[in-house]
C-alpha cells in the first residue's frame, strides 16, 4: 500500500491509500463478460481475479462461496446461495476462463485461471510458458473426464 495526496480546494489535502498490487486483465475477456448470463458470475469473475495467487490459481471452497455470497450482501446486492455461487463457477469454466485442478473424486475447489485473459505476475515470457501450460493442462483434464 502507498500513501498519496490529493489537493482540494487549493487548501487541503486527502489522504488516500493506494494499493501496489495489480492483475492483468486482456482484451479476449469481453467475450466471457459479454456472454455471461448473470451479473452473479461477473461479480464473482472480479473477485478470483482480486484473490488469484502469481501463478494464476484460485481456491473456491465453500468457506470461500459463504465469504464472497457476504460480500455481495455487504455491498448492497443480496445474497447469493452456495447453488447459485456453484452455477457461476461453472460457467466460468465452461467459458474456459478457468479450470478446475482437482483429480476425479476430489473437492478441494481449486481453479487455474485462464492467463491469456488475465495476469497477476509481471514476466509476460512467463505469461507466454503458463498460458501454454493451461491449455495443455485444459486438454489433460478433459481428457480425463472421457
């Protein structure tokens, strides 16, 4: 966190705090966002995004779910249930924003967000090797299921 200062009313001056952590975002996510059916799904899209590792992977428990489902009710939308939480998470892996990397048989809600839409770690040639590793990795667990 940085703090900066802004003048007001040539008198008085704002303290206002801002964050040095930043993520990424590229130009082929306004497909997914303009192909969502819910605004649950955009709302929880920003929120992996805002609590992504630098290796792009997110943990989406439903300790996580009850977390982000209060958020949404803290900032003034309602709350959202765990079945409606679990539709949205689908359907960003449907859209190939993540996947998921759990082994068959397991539930341990961890995701591997998809890095040729967004980036929390600076290299972009370490960009370059993780977004073929998704893909790779994305065939892999379809492959699986089959």
């Amino acid at each position: 966190m940085k703090d900066v200062y802004i003048e007001e009313d040539f008198q008085e001056f704002r303290k206002v705090v801002v964050s040095t952590k930043f993520s990424q975002v590229y130009s082929g996510i306004g497909d997914i966002v303009l192909g969502m059916t819910s605004s649950i799904t955009l709302r929880l899209l920003f929120w992996i995004i805002d609590r992504m590792d630098e290796d792009n992977l997110v943990t989406i428990r439903k300790s996580e779910k009850m977390d982000f489902s209060y958020l949404c009710f803290k900032s003034g939308a309602e709350r959202k249930s765990i079945s409606s939480i679990n539709r949205s998470v689908k359907e960003l892996v449907d859209k190939g924003f993540m996947v998921s990397t759990n082994s068959k048989g397991e539930r341990l809600g961890k995701y591997f967000i998809n890095p040729g839409y967004v980036w929390k770690s600076k290299g972009q040639q370490d960009r370059v090797s993780r977004i073929k590793e998704f893909y790779e990795f994305k065939k892999f667990k379809e492959n699986e299921k089959n």
